[in-house]
C-alpha cells in the first residue's frame, strides 16, 4: 500500500502543469539585444530549470541539440563544451538562490539567470547577439 502512495504521488507531481510564467521582453534602442524576464509563481529553481529545458528542447532540432542545457542544475560551477570543434564554453555558476549560465555561441553571448524570489522563481534571458 505504502509503494502505491508513493507511485500515485510521484505520477501526480510529475504529471502536474504549473501555471504558464509570466513574461515581459526589453529591446535595446536598436533592437539588437534583448531581454526577457519571466515570473514562475510557487515553485522552486530545479522545478522551472527543468521546465524551461523542455521547453528548450522542442525548438533544438538536429545538431543544435547539443546546445542543450545540462540535465540537471550543477550544484558547482562548471563549463562545458557542448561543440567540442569550437570550444566555445557554456558557463553555469551557483549564485545565492539560484543559477547563472553563459552560453557563449559564434554569434554573441545568451545569458540566463534563475533566481528564487520568495516562493516564485524570475528568469531572465538576455541575448547579446555579436
């Protein structure tokens, strides 16, 4: 019986669907670099770090799916580098409350932080194209 709780309660929270976020996006004067900040109301950084992996992936199609972040939040900082040719770095850094990543690219820098607020989590993608 106890194997049955924990498999329903497990079933449950991974078949859960959490409020969509709320976004708002800032372009530079020239509308050259933006950013986009996202609030993901009661949840935790893990939870909207695998949410946002996801969501990801469904747009990373064929080779461009090795830029895909780790599978789970480093608990240390690390680099990683996701094309072994360019040895261009992805950079994940532990902050107080949350994640900082530096995907550097051929073609400018994406910087992602998740920061737990409260009980909400922000997001903030801000892309510098070169």
């Amino acid at each position: 019986m106890k194997k049955q709780l924990i498999l329903l309660a497990t079933l449950f929270l991974a078949n859960t669907v959490y409020a969509a976020p709320k976004c708002h996006t800032v372009y530079s004067k020239d509308n050259y670099n933006n950013t986009e900040t996202c609030h993901y109301a009661n949840t935790n950084v893990a939870r909207v770090y695998q949410q946002y992996r996801q969501k990801q992936l469904k747009h990373l199609t064929g080779e461009y799916r090795k830029y895909r972040l780790l599978p789970t939040m480093p608990k240390k900082a690390v680099t990683v580098y996701p094309d072994t040719k360019l040895q261009i770095p992805f950079i994940y850094m532990p902050i107080k409350n949350g994640l900082h990543i530096e995907q550097n690219f051929e073609g400018g820098i994406t910087t992602i932080i998740f920061r737990q607020r409260g009980k909400n989590v922000e997001v903030k993608t801000i892309s510098s194209p070169d």
